[in-house]
C-alpha cells in the first residue's frame, strides 16, 4: 500500500507535467508532418 500510494501520488503529476510540455511540441510536429 505504500508503493501504490506513492505511484498513485507521483503519476498524475509527471503525466500532467509530461503532458503540458510534450503535447505542443508534438501537436507542432504532426502539423509539419501533415
């Protein structure tokens, strides 16, 4: 229960972070692959 709280607690920040740096950059190159 310790592991899955810890996961629980740092998943949705990295995948919030991950998201709001990645997502322009990769929504910039699927417009330039297009």
């Amino acid at each position: 229960m310790g592991y899955e709280s810890r996961t629980a607690g740092y998943e949705p920040i990295s995948a919030s972070t991950i998201g709001k740096q990645y997502a322009p950059m990769s929504f910039e190159i699927s417009l330039h692959d297009n």
